[in-house]
C-alpha cells in the first residue's frame, strides 16, 4: 500500500533526508511511502513552466497512491500550507483516504486571534480585514479537519518545541500506526 | 454548466450579498453560480460535528458543480486561503477546469519576502525557519497556479486598494470571462 507524503516538508533544508527517514518509518509498518522527490530527473527551472512540471509531476505521484498523510502543521501563518491543502483534497475526490497530523496543538481559533488582530464583532471573533474567524474547535480549516474525519481518523496533533516543528517525527509516527490500525480493520481498501 | 464559487468570501459580514453578486455575474454570461451556502437549513452548532456537517454539503455541491473559480486572494499570510485550496485540488482530481483569480498582482517569493523574515541562504531565499521559499515567478504555491495553467488559463491578479481586497470583484468578473471563452472553445465540455 502506498503513502503518498504530503507537507511542506521538501521547503526543509535537509529535504531529502527528512523525506527519506518518513519512508523508513513506513516501511517498518509495512507501507511504501512516496515522497515528491520520487519523481527525480533534473531540478526544473525557476520559471512557470518549471513549476508546472513539478505539479504534473506530483498529481501522477498521488494518483499512484492508496492514501495519503498530510504534516497539517501551521505554515507561515495561522493554517497549514496551502500546496499540501491542495493535495489533501485532490486524494479525497479520488476517494483516498486522508490522514494528517499537526505539529501544534492548538485550534485555529487561538492561532488566528494571535496572528491576526483578531477582535470580538457581533459576538463572533473576526479578523483585521473584518472576516469571521471560523470555530468549530478544529486544529484547522473544516474542510482539511472534515476530510480527515471523514476518512475515519482524526488528526493527529502534538505540541513540539518551535526548532523542531518542521522536523519533530513523533507525530507522524503516531499517523502512520493510525493507518496500519485502519488498514487492520478492512478500512483503508 | 453549474460554477462553484471556491473562496473565503464566507467569512465576509455581508458574504450572502457578495455570494449573491457573483451568481448574479454568473448568471450574465449564462452560468449558474453555485454558493457554499445553497445547502441552505440550520447553521450547523460551532462544534467539530458541525464542521463536518458544512464540508460534507460543500463536497456534495462541488460534485455537482462542471468546474470551480477560486478566490486566491492571500489570505491571513503569504499564500490563499487553506480551505480554497482543498477545494481546488478536489475539483481537480475530478477533471473539472480550476479556475482562478487573485486581487493581489504580486509574487508569492514577494509576499514570503516580505511577513516572513525572508532572507538570503546559500543562493535561494529562505523564511524565519530556514525553509526554502519557492520561486517560480507564480503567484502563490505550484500546486494551485499548476492546477490553473493546467485548466487552459492562468491565474487572473489585479492589485485593489487594501479595503476592497476581499470585496471588489473586477478580477473575478474577468476570470468569468475567461471561462466564458473557454466555453467557446469547447474546453469547458
């Protein structure tokens, strides 16, 4: 069964190895992780065009996936990166199950008060541009903390110490036996 | 053809009349706009339960929906909103056309630069964590511009003043347009 592994884990500095310790993980479960980097060949170039093929890249690698497992840890902001959100509901229309997990415990709420200038409007928390601040005591956005739920799981949050939020496995680790425990059960077929 | 209207223009305080504004365009170039909140009933309790109640209705009206225009306007950081995002890559694993359109027209390495502590680390740029901003002279994340050049079209971005930001609808009535002439041509089929 294969794993696709999304996150903002490849913008790390030391990617590759990062990338490679999570297919080790895997493996130890019995899963075969497929990291973006799989597709290998020659870097791209820094244009559109480049990026375009790293895209095509990417969806021919999920399509090639049984389920995927998404770091939902928050990324330059309040909510989690936007490229791995993408990927989270590409798998989900395809009917893949989603799982995830988060290196922050908090909810969303708290994390866009504090980054955001949230204030109290009309007995709801908004945000500086006057926009609500969802609450519905996820970790995320509801369609990312939906899709998950929805694949019989629920993400998988740890709090981790900021110098290790991008790097911290432990969570992960947790995600993956989620999944050997789905797969136990007949529900990740 | 049935155009769901993928953004965070729901968490605007007069979403239902901007939601309604965009059917309204929709309906002049002879679409149908399909709102998050044509699934109508009682808002779902702020709860976790209530969360996935709102992305089950919003993944049911994106399966009846022939393709998606999503609001890519950043939002609360450098990239859009997460939950548009989910929603492109959903549209996306079903083979309809992502469109998209942005009321910022600058860069994402710009933005990155300038909320995270962008800066120089051997020849690329890098945030606050040390992790690589890409740079692939797009407006946002690879995956979300990919999905759209993908689609036939490129990403519509017009700068609008701050205020209007999440408001003015000039770059959204062109992306109508544009898939007005994709229709044309037969690409929307």
């Amino acid at each position: 069964m294969r794993v696709y592994l999304a996150g903002p884990d490849v913008f790390l500095p030391n990617a590759h190895e990062v990338l490679q310790r999570k297919c080790e993980v895997c493996a130890a479960y019995g899963f075969v992780g497929v990291s973006p980097f799989d597709a290998g060949g020659t870097p791209p170039p820094p244009t559109p065009d480049g990026g375009r093929a790293i895209s095509r890249s990417n969806e021919r690698l999920m399509r090639s996936a049984d389920l995927v497992i998404a770091n939902m840890t928050p990324f330059r902001g309040p909510s989690m990166d936007v490229g791995t959100a993408f990927e989270m509901g590409f798998m989900r229309a395809l009917g893949r199950p989603v799982l995830g997990y988060s290196n922050m415990d908090d909810t969303l709420l708290a994390r866009s008060i504090a980054l955001c200038e949230g204030r109290q409007a009309g007995g709801h928390w908004v945000d500086a541009h006057g926009m609500l601040i969802e609450d519905f005591q996820l970790g995320d956005n509801l369609m990312l903390d939906g899709a998950v739920l929805e694949s019989g799981s629920a993400v998988v949050r740890r709090a981790t110490a900021r110098e290790a939020r991008f790097t911290d496995l432990t969570a992960f680790v947790a995600c993956v036996d989620v999944a050997a425990a789905l797969r136990r059960s007949g529900r990740l077929s």
